[in-house]
C-alpha cells in the first residue's frame, strides 16, 4: 500500500523523462520531454501520447511543437476536466515519465503545399503547437519569404504560448537570423478585449486582417495556408480558403493549402 503501481513499458513506444512543464492557464501548459536518439519527424507532424499509468494505457495525438533541430520535444496541452489523459498528463512533473508511440505522422507539412511567396498559419487554442515548430524550421524559410502566424484565443492570457514562442524564435541563436523580419505574428482574442479581437474567419472575411498585416488579400498565386484547430473552425476556414482560390493539399498530392483538427482528450 500506498506505493504506486507499475507497469511494463508496452511494445513500439518511447518511455522519455519530462525536462520542463509550463502552466499558462487553467486550460493551458506545455511539457517538454528528453527526445529519443532514432526518433525523426517532420516539423508539423503529431505523435501518440500517454502515461506509464495502467496496463493498456490512454494515447492521445499530440502536435510536436518543437522543431527538428531540438534535442528535446515540446508539447502544448489542453486540461480537460475529466478528460482520460489530460486529467494525469496536467500533474506532471519534472523527472516523470511519458510515454510515446514511435511513429510520427501528419498532414501539416512542407511537403504537402506548392511553394509560394508567402506561407500563413491559421490556429485556434492548441492548434498553434505544429505550427510552433514549422516557424522554428529554416527549411520552411526556403520555401517561403514570409510566414504570418495567427492564433486566436478566448482569452487573452491564452495567446501567451505563441508570443513568447515568436520573441524566442526571433532571437534564437540557431535560427534568429534566418526568421527575423521573415516571421509575422497575429494574435487575437474573442472573449476579452486586446489589441485584435475577432475570430480569424470575420477577420479574413471583412479584410482586416490584411488590413492589420498591411498585406494584399490571399491570392492562389503567392499564398499557401494551413489551418489547424477545432473541427468547426477548420470548416469555416477552409471554405474562406477555397473562396480564395486555394486548393487542399495532400502528402502525395501537393496544393496551395492543408488542414489538421487540434486534437483534445
Ligand atoms: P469564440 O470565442 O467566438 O467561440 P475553443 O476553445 O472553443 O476551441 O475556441 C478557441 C478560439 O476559436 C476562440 O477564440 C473561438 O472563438 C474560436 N472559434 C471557435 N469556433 C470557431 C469557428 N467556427 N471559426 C473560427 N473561430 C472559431
């Protein structure tokens, strides 16, 4: 008694020790954890996660948020309350352990859009984590002049992730040079006053948005997008897209842009 119970690693999994855990909100944290030697992936792909916690234990998909250069891996959670891995993975500590399947996959990458002038990067709540590590990659700098990171929140403490992820970014030894003045951030609020409230859809619509960027409006010939959030939001996002002209792409089939829900559980 009151020694916890352990089980056996189960098979084709990671067992990586947590190295930092960062609580934003009541909502919000994110965790970083050691990163395996073999393990590679493409920046904006998601991996399956789970605790050491029970036999068969829970995986949830989660986005990784760091880039592919880090010798570490960064991930940026959800609390839900009751919720069959959150619940846990919010307790976390340094030194525990967390578990992860070895194969990473996805849809929001490189490979899947058609260069252009300028890549944009649509994300609601967590649905920024892939897209803090596309920002980090200088392969996406290759491909693109510009990237405009927009994340839109509740409430304006939620934005935090992502501004401090664009001020560390841009004075990052390794890749600081590259993103400066390449890199753009707009972030809004929808329950809270802020310098830009709004949902990114009545901002794309309306044109504030360019408005605010001092950009021309999104054009299939310079503009590549990737839309990451709830189910709902991606819907409306992508036909505002579409509207546009921008096609969907696939892995094997590249377009002008792509979509991947922000995963919750
Ligand atoms: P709103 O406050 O108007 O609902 P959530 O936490 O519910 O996923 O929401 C995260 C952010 O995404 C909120 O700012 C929310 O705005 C916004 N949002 C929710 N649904 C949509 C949608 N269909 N299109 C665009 N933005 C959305």
């Amino acid at each position: 008694a009151g020694e916890p119970a352990t089980f056996p690693i189960p098979a084709n999994v990671f067992a990586e020790k947590v190295t930092e855990v960062k609580h934003y909100t009541d909502r919000l944290f994110k965790f970083r954890l050691t990163r395996p030697a073999s393990f590679r992936f493409r920046s904006g792909e998601f991996v399956m996660i789970g605790l050491p916690n029970a036999e068969k234990p829970v995986f949830r998909a989660y986005s990784i948020a760091s880039p592919a250069w880090d010798d570490e891996l960064e991930f940026f959670s959800i609390k839900v309350p009751g919720g069959p891995l959150t619940e846990h993975l919010q307790k976390i500590k340094v030194g525990d352990t967390v578990l992860m399947r070895k194969k990473p996959t996805g849809t929001l990458v490189n490979d899947a859009l058609l260069p252009g002038k300028r890549l944009y990067l649509f994300s609601t709540g967590t649905g920024i984590a892939p897209f803090a590590s596309i920002v980090r990659d200088p392969e996406t700098y290759e491909k693109f002049d510009t990237v405009i990171l927009t994340h839109t929140c509740r409430e304006v403490a939620e934005l935090a992730y992502g501004e401090e992820l664009v001020a560390e970014t841009v004075n990052d030894p390794l890749v600081g040079e590259v993103v400066s003045g390449r890199l753009v951030y707009f972030g809004s609020a929808t329950r809270e006053p802020h310098a830009q409230t709004g949902r990114i859809t009545d901002l794309l619509k309306s044109g504030k948005l360019f408005e605010a960027l001092g950009l021309p409006k999104i054009d299939p010939e310079t503009d590549r997008g990737m839309i990451c959030g709830s189910m709902e939001m991606i819907a409306d996002t992508k036909e505002i897209l579409e509207s546009f002209g921008l096609v969907e792409g696939a892995n094997n089939n590249p377009g002008t842009f792509v979509v991947e829900r922000a995963f919750v559980g």
